[in-house]
C-alpha cells in the first residue's frame, strides 16, 4: 500500500508500530493522529478508518472561521476531539 496525501504508511521491521499515520496543516496548527494496524484489524481497516476521520476533519477545517489567519480556539478544540474519538 501507499501513501497518499496527508495519510503516510508507516511499516518498518524493527518497529513497534504498523499503521497510517494522518497528518494536516491548516490555520498554523498541525493535527496528527496514529492508526494501528493491530487496533483496527488489518491495514486496510486501518486506512479506511484514517480516510474518513481526515474526510471530517478536512471538512470542519475548511468550513472554520479563521481570526488573523489562524484557526479558533473553538475549531482547533473540535477538531483535536474529533480525532480522539475517531
């Protein structure tokens, strides 16, 4: 499997961790979160589950207010709840 945009493949042999790892800029703050090949039944799983989490962060993202360029307390609390859910 690839990597795609915002969406890195990580699978190394002498690491502990195999998964994606999700990864967005926007507003001068940077969102990241891990998805684990072993937590969500496989890599296929995994991606699906890390594409629609940056499906929803993208769109709350993109639809936010911005103040002096720069996201709201507001969004960059939802968004970072939204990935701890996801």
């Amino acid at each position: 499997m690839k990597s795609k945009p915002n969406l890195t493949r990580f699978t190394y042999d002498t690491a502990a961790f195999e998964g994606w790892r999700l990864c967005i800029s926007r507003g001068g703050k940077t969102f990241t979160k891990y998805y684990s090949d072993k937590r969500y039944g496989g890599p296929r799983k995994a991606l699906k589950q890390a594409e629609a989490s940056l499906d929803s962060l993208k769109e709350l993202l993109d639809s936010s207010r911005k103040v002096n360029g720069k996201l709201s307390q507001t969004t960059v609390k939802k968004a970072e709840k939204l990935l701890k859910e996801a």
